[in-house]
C-alpha cells in the first residue's frame, strides 16, 4: 500500500454512485471532478443520462470546477459548453499546474473541497497533495477502452490503500 493514494472514501461504482449525504458528511462545500472516465466517456462530449442527473443534482449544492490533463482545446470547448462548468484543461495532475486555478475558482477552504476521480495516480494523489479530500470511483462502464488501459487501472488500484487513517 503507498500511503499518498489513501483515498477519503471509494465507491465500487462510478460517480453516479457517489451520495450527496456521504459529501454533505465531509463538510463539503465544493467538487472538483475529473473528466474522462469520470464524468463522461473520453472524447465524447456527451453525459450518459445518469450522469447528468447526478450531476444536476451536485451543481444544486456545490460549487463544482472540471479538472482534466486532457490538452485538446476544441474538445474542452465542447465539454464547457455540455457542462456549463469551469473546465480546466492540460491539468498536468497530480501537479499544481491546474489545481491552483481550480482553488482559485472555487474560493473555497482545502477542508472544504473534495476531489472525485477514477485515477489512484491523479486523481487520489491530488488530492493527498494539496490536503484535499478525495474519492475514488471506478471508470464509466459506458465504453470500451484498450487493454493495456485495462490492466494499467487495474495495476493503480492494486496500490492504493484502502485502511482507514
């Protein structure tokens, strides 16, 4: 287990899965969300329809921002206007390069924010970083990825550390 990839909670299931009482619980006043297989499949610009209630439901009672180390412009152009959400591109997570402008947006405590992702390695690590809270969910199942995508999430999630502290 490597102690930088303790998550605050982990859900086995994607971010539909995630409870507004279980966020109101960790004193959560904002989200910061990952894109690609977190929210909506890579590359579509499209929510699957569980999603977008879900993610109704969160903007009702949460100041949200997009974080992505996706660099493609025309496609986060797309994805701000689906979402009608800050996005922040080419994150370069788990560095600070678009986390600061995601806190910077948000004006929000550290305490009071909390990361939702399906990577151990960004998204996790992120959080742990910057002394966030930080939840893991598994990938969208809404599409098919490569093996070797497979198996490296797979390797990720052997890591991370699932004891409570």
């Amino acid at each position: 287990m490597v102690p930088f990839l303790r998550p605050t909670l982990i859900y086995d299931g994607d971010v539909t899965k995630v409870q507004l009482d279980d966020l109101k619980k960790l004193n959560a006043a904002g989200l910061i969300l990952d894109l690609d297989n977190t929210i909506m499949a890579p590359k579509s610009a499209k929510l699957e329809p569980e999603v977008k209630l879900w993610l109704e439901l969160m903007k009702k009672n949460f100041k949200i921002v997009i974080l992505t180390n996706n660099k493609k412009a025309f496609y986060l152009e797309a994805v701000r206007q689906v979402l009608e959400l800050p996005v922040i591109g080419f994150a370069k997570k788990p560095w600070s390069i678009g986390i600061k402008e995601a806190l910077d947006i948000l004006k929000l405590s550290n305490d009071k924010i909390v990361v939702i992702g399906d990577r151990p390695l960004t998204d996790i690590w992120l959080g742990q970083r910057f002394k966030l809270k930080a939840i893991l969910v598994k990938a969208l199942t809404a599409h098919i990825e490569p093996k070797w995508k497979y198996y490296l999430r797979k390797l990720e999630w052997s890591f991370v550390n699932k004891s409570k502290g």
